[in-house]
C-alpha cells in the first residue's frame, strides 16, 4: 500500500501534472496569462502527429495479430457500453432532463485524445511499453459513444434533432482524428525507417510540449470551472469523478482479459475512464441541439479532465503495475 502512495505522489509531482495545476491556479487568480489559440493549436497538432506516427511504427515493428482486432473489438464494445451506465448513474445523482443526461453520458464512452497522450507520457516515464495499437483503439472509441447516446434519446421517446450529414461529418472527420489515424497509419507503412528519420522531432521535444499544452489546457478548465459554477451541482461534481474511476474498472477487466502488458492496461484504463471535450460536443450540438453545453463542457474538461490528470492516471497506474506484476 505505501509502494502505490509513493507511486501515486510522484506521479503528482511530475511537470506535466505540475504545469495542468499552474494553468489551472492562474485561472482561478484571474491571472493575464494565456497562450495564443494558435500557438495551442500547433502543439496539440504536434502532440496528436507525434503519437500517432510512434503507434504506427509501433504497430509496423509488432505485426497485427488476434490481441490487436480483439483489443479494437473491446474499444468499440466500451464505447458503446459506458454511455449506457454513465446514463443511469446521472439519472440516480442528477436531475438532468433525460435530453442532458444523454448528452453528458455520450461524452463519458467516448476519449479524451489528451489524457491518453498524458498517460502515454507517464508510463514511458515509468519505464512500460505500452503496444502501440492503443492508439489505433483509441480512434475507434470516438464514435460508438455518440450513436449509444442518441439510442437512449431514441428509446426515451425524446424528440431530438435529426442525423443531418454534419453529424456523420464531425464523427468521421474530426481533425484530431483524421490527424491521429492518418500519423497512424504512415507510421505503418514507414515503420523504423520512418521512425529514424523524424525521432528527433517527435522523441526529445515531447515532454516539454505536452508541458506547455497542459498549461493551456489548465487555464482552460480553470475559467471553465470559474465561470459554470451555477450548473455545477453535488451530484455532478461526484458523478464526473465517480464515472471515470467506474469506467476505469470496465478498462481494467477488459485489458486484464486480453492479456496486455502493464503499459497497455494502463492505457485500456485511462481511454475507459476519459471524457471527450472535443468530438463529442461537436456532435451533440448537431445531434442534440437542445442539450444546455455548459453542462457537458464543465462536467467533461472542468471535472473528468483535471480529475484524470491529477489523480486518476496515478491510481490507474499502481492498479495496473500491481494487478499485471509489472
């Protein structure tokens, strides 16, 4: 028990842990620090290019195998799945319409692209290898969530807004995704070739950009959380820091089942535990148009996401190392 609490405070105290918290420290002092929308664009390209094309080297180097198409088969399995119980936690602890309950739930089986790359950059710092097909299961976890959240509405009885092109369009061609899949798959056919000749760009600069995304990202969730203080009630405060750590079980099981390593559970955890703030919000404003956004935003990137950061990848990390004897 002390070996996981001395794993969990060094996880806390790493930079990038540390830079979310100062991001989010300044927000709530309403300090004048920002970072320009485009520079965090850039990084985040950067941050989703990077990953991606080390997956699919990974993958390259690996070879696709039965745990790959099992692991991708799970992903969507989860995706689907999660919504459903996150839909009946939210109507025991919330008050929420039946139309918000199923938008906030659609957002809690879907990803966040963010906190996996976080969780990428602590399990390398923990010497783990995670398989680089995660990343390829992640992308698959993106739209699952949506469909299963307009199943609910759908079976509720609920009139909500029609599947309009735009929907299949912001599902298929989010640009995190498309950046993610497509860094994937030239990781792939480029394999350790490929992988030799950029590694200096995408090996030794990493951390020090993941540092200064999440420093955006933490002014971010601060003035989110600041400004959306009306919405926020008990109940669903606890549900966006219970959810995670349910989701996370499921993540658990099923990395356990499939025979991952260490590193790989780890993540199967922490795609199961996150909450989209990006691909899913686009979606529902489209789909659901009549879903109150600040809502699903405050809950997702004010609650889930700094929650994951701080305390939830630490935790996933001694339960997967203690549980895989990695």
């Amino acid at each position: 028990m002390e070996g996981t609490l001395a794993l969990a405070a060094d996880n806390l105290t790493s930079p990038i842990i540390l830079f979310f918290v100062l991001g989010v420290a300044a927000a709530f002092a309403r300090s004048d620090l920002s970072i320009p929308e485009a520079i965090a664009k850039g990084l985040s390209i950067y941050l989703l290019f990077a990953i991606g094309f080390k997956g699919g080297a990974s993958v390259a180097n690996h070879g696709v195998d039965a745990t790959l198409v099992l692991s991708l088969v799970a992903g969507i399995i989860l995706s689907f799945v999660l919504p459903l119980v996150a839909f009946g936690l939210l109507r025991v602890m919330s008050r929420l319409s039946v139309t918000d309950a199923a938008a906030v739930a659609g957002h809690y089986g879907s990803i966040s692209i963010v906190t996996f790359v976080a969780a990428t950059s602590v399990a390398e710092s923990a010497g783990l290898s995670p398989e680089g097909y995660m990343v390829a299961v992640a992308a698959v976890m993106e739209a699952p969530a949506i469909l299963s959240a307009l199943w609910i509405i759908a079976r509720s009885g609920q009139q909500s807004g029609e599947m309009e092109q735009g929907l299949v369009r912001e599902i298929l061609l989010n640009g995190s995704i498309v950046l993610l899949v497509g860094s994937f798959l030239i990781g792939g056919i480029t394999g350790d070739e490929g992988m030799a000749m950029i590694a200096p760009f995408i090996e030794e600069p990493f951390q020090g950009v993941l540092c200064l995304f999440l420093l955006d990202m933490g002014l971010v969730a601060g003035r989110g959380l600041r400004e959306a203080k009306s919405v926020l009630t008990a109940g669903l405060f606890a549900f966006g820091v219970v959810m995670p750590l349910i989701g996370s079980v499921f993540g658990l099981a099923a990395g356990l089942a499939l025979g991952l390593s260490t590193g790989g559970v780890l993540l199967f955890m922490t795609l199961a535990a996150s909450a989209s703030y990006i691909a899913v919000p686009a979606a529902m404003r489209v789909a659901l148009p009549e879903a109150n956004p600040s809502i699903y935003l405050t809950l997702s990137l004010g609650v889930t996401f700094p929650f994951n950061l701080t305390l939830g990848i630490p935790i996933y990390l001694a339960l997967s190392q203690t549980l895989t004897g990695g």
